[in-house]
C-alpha cells in the first residue's frame, strides 16, 4: 500500500501523479491526501484528483479547517513474510521543478517508532473525530506549540542551572508572536539563540537586556533555503527535528504539519555538519537587525559560502565512499 500527502505539484505531467496511478494499476492499495488550499496550486490538485479518482485511487481532502503542509509517504510492503512500513518526512514537496532549485532535507526510514506514528496521521485524516499520541513527532497543531516551548523551557532550566544550553532555528519564515516572545525570554535566562531565517524574522537580534543572546542572519544563494531544522543542546545530548513547520501562526495552530526527531547518530553529525557551515557564511549571509539593513556578514577568516561548502562537503565523503570500496 502507499499513502502520500500532496500540497504541491508541477502543473502538467507530475511523475508523482503518474507512479500513484501505475502503482493502482498494478493492484497496490493508494490513498492520497490532496490539499485543495494550496495556494497557487488549487485547480491543477482538482485536476490531478480527477486523475486519481478517476484510477481508482483513494483521496483524502485533508482536515476541516486544517490546511495539510506536512509531506509524508508511508510505503507498506511485505518482505520475508513480514509487514515493513517505510516513511518518508520531509521539508519540501513532492514538486519535480523546486527538487532542482531548493535546499530541503528527506528523512526515509522504516524504524517503528517513526514509522507508527506517521501512519497515525493518516489515520487522523481518514477519522478526523479521532485523536492520537505523538510520543516521537511534533504534530501541528496538536502538540507542535506546546512540544517546542517545553523544549525551550529545558533550555532555560539548563542555562540557569549553568549548564550549556543553545537553539538553533532555521525557518524559512519566523514570525509568532508567542515564540518570538519564548525566544526573548529564552536570552534573558542565558541562551543561546542562532536563527536562519531567509524571508521573514519577527525576532529582533543584539538589542540590550532582551536579545543579547540572539543571532539571525538570512542566506540568499543560487539555489532557495526550503529547510526547516530546529537543534534543542539538551544538556549535550543534542535533539535535531527536520520537518515543514515554520515558526508562524498558520504553521503552529492552522495546518497540519509534522517535524521528526533524528535518531540515526552519522545522520544528525551530518546535518548539525551543514547546519554549522550556514552558521558561519560570510559570503552570502545578511544579518538581522533593528534597522532591516541586511549588511552581509564579514569576517577576518576564509570565505565560506554555505551553499558551495556543503556540495564540497558531499563530493569529499563520496570520494572517501569509494575509496572505501577499493
């Protein structure tokens, strides 16, 4: 069986479309959760649900009231005589043409403990009356707000206890009154507060007595940053969450979305790797600040360009893959 959420797709000839399509013609079992509100987008997925329907294939017009953003695919298959759920959680859609030109990260992976969880939220959209426990997922709305204060909050009770404690944030988009304010708090107890957010930051950075532990910057590159990660220190066992939800409003309380935890250990190294090479671009990071200056960020070392550090970084551990193998 295979069961995908769609929020955006290339508007003619979707290869997505067409291998649902196959596969239901092949005799799988296919449910689609079609987001009809996606902006820009409405009647080529009312076109594309005609298809499906049409197929015989099973869509889901998502929640009432619940705008569906999250981008999930559960895969069902039976291997040696036993049942394996894959999943996929990502930051980006299931989009052929922004696959080319955007930043995003994809988690695939058939650990229970995620997987499980992620075939709850297509439970939901089948029974919305019915109410499920994330132990592992952050789901907007139902537990996404309360989950990343809680952490936060670990933060503080770190920092005040002269523990380590950082955030690091990178949205596309942060602009919650609510978590801006967590954020404010947050520094005022001693944390450190890295923030990347490429279009809309409603945390002011560097002001003194509120945000003298804040630093955000904006990257704008070749290609477009369309990922979310949010690292919690916890006390040095860090917590790394990839997933679709920005720090807004809409994100939080009106739409469906869903950030994983990453449990693999060479996995998260890998990811908190480019995290901290963002971090430290000086090339084609702006900084954040009060007066919206958008001043690069300048410093004495050598230049680092996020985005061309980290297609080095990949080319340099393909390289050692192969050795590996000879």
């Amino acid at each position: 069986s295979i069961k995908i959420t769609i929020y955006r797709l290339v508007s003619k000839n979707s290869k997505v479309i067409h291998s649902l399509i196959n596969a239901a013609r092949n005799g799988k079992s296919v449910t689609v959760v079609m987001e009809l509100k996606a902006r820009f987008d409405e009647e080529s997925n009312m076109n594309y649900t005609d298809q499906l329907q049409d197929e015989g294939v099973k869509v889901i017009f998502g929640a009432p009231g619940l705008k569906v953003h999250t981008k999930l695919l559960v895969i069902k298959r039976k291997e040696d005589g036993k049942s394996i759920r894959y999943c996929h959680i990502g930051t980006g859609n299931f989009h052929e043409n922004t696959a080319r030109v955007y930043c995003d990260h994809s988690l695939l992976t058939c650990r229970e403990e995620i997987s499980d969880e992620v075939n709850k939220i297509f439970k939901f959209f089948k029974d919305n009356y019915k109410r499920y426990q994330f132990k592992h997922l952050i789901v907007a709305p139902f537990n996404g707000r309360r989950r990343f204060v809680k952490f936060i909050d670990n933060e503080m009770n770190n920092a005040k206890a002269g523990k380590e404690a950082y955030v690091i944030i990178k949205v596309n988009n942060l602009h919650d009154r609510k978590m801006a304010k967590k954020i404010y708090e947050a520094s005022k107890a001693g944390v450190k507060i890295k923030i990347i957010a490429r279009s809309v930051n409603s945390v002011i950075n560097g002001v003194k007595g509120m945000s003298d532990n804040v630093e955000a910057i904006s990257i704008v590159d070749h290609l477009l940053e369309h990922a979310r990660v949010i690292v919690f220190c916890n006390g040095g066992k860090e917590k790394v969450y990839i997933g679709s939800s920005d720090w807004m409003r809409r994100n939080l309380d009106r739409r469906v979305e869903v950030m994983t935890p990453i449990l693999d250990g060479n996995i998260k190294k890998m990811l908190l790797d480019l995290i901290n090479l963002q971090l430290a671009d000086n090339v084609k990071a702006r900084r954040w600040n009060a007066e919206l200056a958008n001043d690069y960020v300048k410093s004495d070392g050598a230049e680092v360009r996020s985005q061309y550090a980290i297609y080095d970084y990949f080319s340099q551990q393909l390289k050692e893959s192969e050795a590996k193998k000879h």
